[in-house]
C-alpha cells in the first residue's frame, strides 16, 4: 500500500468561503486570488469551485494560461504586472489585465504593438512600500497611462500593509486610505482595494469604496487576522485537510527521550503515537511539542522534534489508538472533529498562508466532494 498522507481539498468548503467574501462585499466584483498554484491547493482542483468568482487574480504567465485552457474566458489580472517587454504580447493574445507599478513597465507599454488596448491596474504605494507610485507621481502615472492608445481602462490599486490588526493603536487602513485618497482625489476609473483582511474587517467603513476586492486567503478557510477571530468566527471553512495515521507505538518510562536532540523527556509513564509525516511532507520542522494535533478525532499534541518522515504524539487523551488509527495535521478530522490550520501555523510560529503553500509534491492530493 502507499505511504499513508494525504491532502484533501475540499471544493465546497472553498466554494462557501468564495460565497461568504461575496456576502462581505454585495457591491464589489471580487477576484480570486489563486497565486502559488491556489495556496498550495492546486489551480485545477480549486477551479470549478472559484468560477463563480469575476476574475481569477494571479502572479505570472503560467498561472493565466493554465486559467485560460480550463476555458475561463473572464478577466484575469497579473498582481505584480509584467517583468519583461515581451511579457505583454501574451498579455495582448490572452486578454489578461496587469497592473503597473513603475514607469519601465509603461515604458513597455508605450513601445507595445497590439491592436486590443489593455486593461492596467495602476499601483498606488499608499504605505506598504513594496510597489507602487507614491503621492504626485501618481497622477503623472495616470496621465501616461491614459495618454496612450495601448490603454483601454485605467483601475486604482493598493496593498494594506495591517489590513488584519491595528496599527500603532489605531484602525490599520486609516493611514493608507487617508494616502491613497489623496493620491487618487478626482481620479476616474474604478478602486480595487480590499485583500482578505479589508475584505472581512473594513469593508463597512466610511471612505471605503472597492469596486473589487482580492479574496485570497479566506478563501481556502485560513483566518487572515488569527489569533483575533478563528476562521469559523468569519464563516470559513478549512479548504484543506492534511491528515495521516499511526505507524507504530510505543511505551515510554519516565526519563526515556524521543526523537533527535532528546528534546522531549517523559516525566511518567506514557504511550506515544509515531506519525507518517514529516518535514519532507511539509509539515513544519520547527512546530515544537505541544503542538495540536488529532488522533482519531481526539484532541492531542506532538511531542519532541519533527525528522523528515515522521513525528511523535500524546497518546494519553485517546487510550485506544493504534496502528492504522487516523491522524489530522490540520482540517477535517473524523467524528465532526477540526482543527485549524492557524492554530498549528501559529504554534509553528508561522501563518496558515506558509503551511498551505509547504506541502510537498510527494503528498498525493485528492479532491474531496464535488460541485452541484
């Protein structure tokens, strides 16, 4: 039989949460964001359950045009823009929207030969200084763009940098909202501003206009603003189980060690569970004992340090584990059981975003449910 891991991804969980992104903005198109093959999710499993969304946001050329032969003939946008001249041209046979964010990328445009004018997102730096033109040169972006006949239609966009939390003891987005407004004052075209964060926290306030918003990870049932609302507080639903089951047992006496580095001591007699799963898997190397974890349903934690292929757990809360008993890492686990990815993200001291993004090509991915 093959190695007992695998990933499920669950198409109507992600389906939900396109639906609950659109409850949170009724007035906004929403893109879904599937960049990184869809947080690790795989674009062609997560399809049918995102068609539903008014465009499909991505970071490069392959992305779009594996978008494109699955038959979607909507919009489609390149967040980072395009990093070569050349880049344009597919842009031009595949209809795909990009944003501009530096005056080389309209220097590209203006040498461009098409006879299908594009569609640019022009990127407002309103203080997450990444990419994006800051204050003024805004404006003369804007008139480049609107100057040249390569040019359809000119949206407005920007990245909020605390979207998920406050910044300095104040509302996160206020800043960059005050900075954005200013850059943008009079400005036609549409506004296409909220990432999940905004999306789930910010879209109520006054002086939020989006006309689109980016649903990124809540689509996949991650909580963008852990540990503040837990993903269920939102109405998420996990898009992924990462789960497995017990290889062996074994019978530990007090002082008896586990694992590489001995970093875990028993302090009593105690029954451990050896899991199929390891870094190479894409399970965290660094999530430390205690870490969550489900055996047969039941809430439990790891213990000792994670190797490649394996790692230990607490046997004590569920007695009667064994050999074959199934594991969750992370999602759905049987008897209505859940856990998290963010919790076990964040005792990683990471982000659910990371781990989604991690699970290695030796896991073998199924699909869970169908559509319709």
């Amino acid at each position: 039989m093959p190695r007992p891991i695998e990933a499920l991804v669950h198409v109507q969980a992600i389906h939900h949460n396109l639906n609950r992104a659109r409850a949170q903005a009724p007035d906004a198109r929403v893109w879904a964001v599937v960049k990184a093959n869809a947080y690790g999710h795989g674009i062609e499993r997560v399809f049918d359950a995102l068609r539903g969304a008014d465009g499909f946001a991505l970071l490069d050329l392959a992305e779009a045009e594996r978008v494109r032969a699955l038959g979607w003939r909507g919009p489609i946008l390149l967040l980072e823009g395009c990093f070569e001249a050349r880049d344009l041209e597919l842009c031009s046979r595949l209809n795909i929207s990009h944003v501009v964010h530096c005056d080389q990328q309209i220097d590209w445009l203006a040498s461009h030969k098409t006879h299908q004018p594009h569609h640019v997102f022009l990127k407002v730096n309103s203080g997450m200084n990444r990419l994006g033109f800051v204050g003024p040169a805004v404006r003369g972006a804007w008139a480049r763009l609107n100057a040249l006949p390569q040019v359809d239609e000119i949206t407005l966009i920007t990245h909020f940098s605390d979207a998920d939390a406050d910044r300095f003891g104040q509302n996160g987005i206020a800043h960059q909202m005050a900075a954005f407004n200013a850059a943008t004052q009079d400005l036609p075209g549409e506004r296409c501003l909220a990432n999940s964060a905004a999306t789930l926290r910010h879209l109520a306030e006054a002086g939020v206009r989006a006309d689109w918003i980016r649903a990124g990870i809540l689509l996949y049932g991650s909580s963008p603003d852990f540990p503040e609302h837990a993903a269920a507080q939102w109405g998420l639903q996990p898009g992924m189980t990462l789960r497995s089951q017990l290889i062996a047992t074994q019978n530990l006496q007090p002082g008896d060690s586990v694992g590489y580095g001995s970093h875990f001591v028993a302090e009593h007699p105690m029954r451990i569970g050896i899991v199929a799963c390891g870094y190479a898997d894409g399970y965290p190397r660094v999530a430390p004992t205690g870490t969550p974890i489900l055996v047969d349903g039941v809430r439990t934690r790891t213990v000792g340090r994670v190797s490649m292929d394996m790692l230990s757990v607490d046997l004590t809360p569920v007695p009667n584990a064994g050999l074959g008993s199934e594991v969750t890492l992370w999602g759905r686990g049987p008897h209505d059981s859940l856990l998290s990815i963010d919790e076990v993200a964040r005792s990683a001291g990471t982000l659910g975003y990371e781990l989604m993004c991690a699970v290695a090509p030796r896991v073998p991915v199924r699909v869970d449910g169908t559509l319709g």
